[in-house]
C-alpha cells in the first residue's frame, strides 16, 4: 500500500507552493493536465493555471507535462506555455516520466510529480523514483463506469494517506 500512498494529497494544484517543493529538494514538476490543472474541455489555461506557473518559475521550478491524452490536447494546452510536454506518455510507465526529467536536466530525486490519479500519476511518480509524489482531486471526473471504478479503488489509498497524516499531527 505504501507504494500507492502519494506524499500529500491536496484539494486543488494551488495549494502545492514553491516552499513545499524546497523542502523536499524539488526543482522541477512534472504536471498531469486533465483533471489536475483543467478539466477534460477546458484546452486552454485558465489564467490562475499561468499565475501558479509563473510563481514557479520565478523561484526558478522548472516545470514539464506529462499527459496520457493526444498529441493536439497536449500542445494546444502548452502552445503559449512553452514547457516540455509530452503526450500519449503511457503513465504510469517508467517511461513517461524520463523523457521530462531529461528535458528539464534535473534527477528523478529532484522532481515531484502532481497528477488526480493514483494508479497513473502517483504510481508513475514511484516507478521513476521521483522525489515527490502529490495527488490532487480531480477538477471534475467523467462520470462513466471506467472512472468511476478507478475512483473506487482509489479510495482505501487515500484512506491510508489521511490516517497516516492524522497520525503524523498527533
Ligand atoms: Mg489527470
């Protein structure tokens, strides 16, 4: 179950700040898309996505994206952003992780990985080594069976994150 625990788990991307990635070494992010900075339909980013980009970038957090969804999806998202980004990138494969950690020139242990899944961003974040792995909720979930399943078997490890955190504030 550790495996699967992500290190913080928060209600939106908002929350992770440039503070928090320094005290774990963080230098760089690599970034889910869908459901972690828009929705599914939103293919542009919102201006709070660019504000939070930005303050990272200022302190010098380098940033890539990593998304399993399609080729136009991921450039017409990342066309004014200019980040590395990578599509059809098969999370949670070891794979979909080293191209960006190349990119941004920074070691696995030196970058955090943010997605909404468990068992494609979090799982990804372990299988590369990653020094970080942040789960966010989703922005909004499709609602077919498929996702709903995964949010079903997501639940008992978030249930053990929570207690785990619970128990670390004790
Ligand atoms: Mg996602």
């Amino acid at each position: 179950m550790g495996f699967f625990v992500p290190d913080y788990y928060f209600d939106t991307v908002y929350e992770v700040t440039p503070e928090l990635l320094k005290s774990h070494g963080v230098k760089g992010i690599i970034l889910d898309i869908d459901n972690t900075l828009v929705p599914y339909e939103i293919p542009e980013p919102t201006e709070e996505n660019v504000a939070w980009l930005k303050g990272m970038w200022e302190v010098g957090i380098k940033t890539a994206f990593v998304s399993n969804n399609h080729k136009e999806r991921v450039e017409l998202y990342n066309r004014e952003l200019g980040c590395p980004a990578f599509y059809d990138s098969g999370k949670p494969l070891k794979k979909a992780c080293k191209r960006a950690l190349e990119a941004m020139e920074l070691a696995a242990s030196e970058t955090a990985i943010i997605g909404d899944q468990v068992f494609t961003d979090v799982v990804a974040g372990r299988n590369s080594r990653l020094g970080c792995a942040i789960l966010v909720k989703p922005i909004k979930d499709k609602t077919n069976l498929f996702f709903r399943f995964k949010r079903l078997l997501e639940k008992p490890v978030i249930a053990t994150y929570k207690r785990r955190t619970k128990k670390k504030e004790e």
